[in-house]
C-alpha cells in the first residue's frame, strides 16, 4: 500500500474539457471530480478515446479547462512548471546530451546550478542514476542505452526536479513485456523511496493493478470516472496470486463495456 497523508496535492473539481464550438464541439471530459494526496500512486484507466492523456495535459499546464477548478496545491493550475513533472510514451531525451548531462539540463536552465550549487545537484544525480540502475551509464549517450534504460533516464531527469506531482503518460507502453515488468519494479521501488506522488495513465489493467494505490476507472468520451477502486495488496504484489486476479477480473468487467 501506498503512504497517505492528510495533504492533497492535486483536486479536480467538476472539470470538463471540450473542443470546438458549436456543431463542431466534442466534449471530451465531463465533470471529472478527483483528489490525490501526498504520497499516493494513482492510476486513471480506460480506452482510447476516454480522455485520459486530456486530463493529464490538463493537470501538466498544457491544455486549459473549460469548466471547472483544477489545483494542484490548493493553486490553480495554469502554465507548465517543473512542479508537476510530466515523462512520456517515448523517452524524451536530448539525444546529443550525456545522461548526466540531460539530468542536469533542468536545474541548469532554472539557474539552481548556480543558486543552490552545482555539487547539490551533482550528488542527486548520482542517487537518482543509482536508484534506476544507472550508475556507470552517466556519460553515455541515449543512443548508446537500451529502450529500458532511456525511460529509466527520463523518469529521474523529472524527477531532478523535485516535483510536487509526477504525472505519467503510459511510459512504459512501447515496451515488451518483459522490460515493462522490470521497469514497473523500478518506477515502484523509486516511487517509495523519494515518497512521490503520482498521476500515472495506462489502458493496461495488469499494469494498473500492479502498481496502483487507486485505479480511477474511467467511461468511453465524453470521459468521467466510473468508478474509484482501491487496490488493498501488499507490497511486492504477486501477479499470479488469486487475489491479484479478483482484482484483475473486477476491473476489466467495469472497462468491458467501455471497450
């Protein structure tokens, strides 16, 4: 289980999302209500379509609301800050930067180099690589690393950052299986030990079992969370438990009529 707290970092209130206007408007989100506190890993679950990556771009600053209150800290949400840190499909990385290099392209930009000390981020950086089993890879370049090992590197340049929330946009979908499983392990083992909190999409149901202290299920557009499940399994959770699979099984059949 995750670690909660009284503290609520990121509070959804009524929020809608639509596109267009008129005969041409398409609501994608509607009436979206939701609350994350510190600490917690919370997965939003649904089928393509669903709005799911609309609400994340909305939390992230890139997309505004066009109904609703939407903050993170108890401060609406506007322009993108490294406050709430955002890794994607595809590992994003300079390709023309070391690791190191890209772990330290943020601070860099945002003067704390200077202001708070090059050594300070040097020594994060060095804990970071070390958490995703990276060390010894800091200057090598993201051609020169496997696809694991670049999403490894992208999840510890946000999280350099220090975000108040870490927001996940199916990071992990464009890999095989296998490294995916490893990589779930190594996002989790982080995720304890920094004690983040987590915004994390996904339409893989294993995925969000796996990792989630709570799966919002969410319906076909216009998006809405269906239903809140919460995930009461121990860490590390067994895959092939009957426990796990009760889980499994109860959330496909609330996403099977969404499909």
């Amino acid at each position: 289980m995750g670690r909660r707290t009284a503290g609520i970092i990121l509070e959804a209130r009524n929020v809608s999302k639509v596109y267009g206007s008129g005969e041409n408007a398409r609501v994608a989100l509607r009436d979206i209500n939701l609350e994350i506190r510190e600490g917690e890993l919370i997965l939003l679950l649904g089928p393509s379509g669903c709005g799911k990556t609309t609400f994340l771009n909305m939390v992230a600053g890139f997309l505004t609301t066009t109904d609703g209150n939407l903050e993170c800290r108890g401060r609406p949400v506007g322009k993108p800050e490294p406050s709430r840190g955002v890794i994607f499909q595809d590992a994003t990385l300079f390709p023309w930067m070391t690791v190191k290099e890209n772990l330290l392209f943020g601070p860099k930009m945002r003067g704390l180099l200077e202001k708070n000390g090059k050594e300070e981020y040097e020594r994060r950086a060095r804990e970071l690589l070390e958490m995703a089993n990276l060390t010894g890879f800091e200057n090598h370049l993201p051609r020169e690393l496997s696809g694991g090992m670049r999403s490894r590197a992208a999840l510890i340049r946000t999280l350099i950052n220090d975000p108040d929330i870490l927001l996940a946009d199916e990071p992990f979908a464009s890999l095989d299986a296998y490294t995916k499983e490893a990589l779930q392990d190594v996002f989790l083992d982080i995720w304890e030990k920094i004690n983040s909190t987590i915004l994390f999409i996904t339409h893989d149901i294993e995925e969000a079992v796996y990792l989630a202290d709570k799966i919002c299920v969410m319906t076909h557009a216009p998006g809405t969370i269906k239903s809140m499940v919460d995930i009461e399994l121990k860490r590390p959770r067994d895959r092939y438990s009957e426990e796990f699979s009760e889980y499994r099984k109860r959330i496909y059949e609330l996403v099977k009529p969404e499909l």
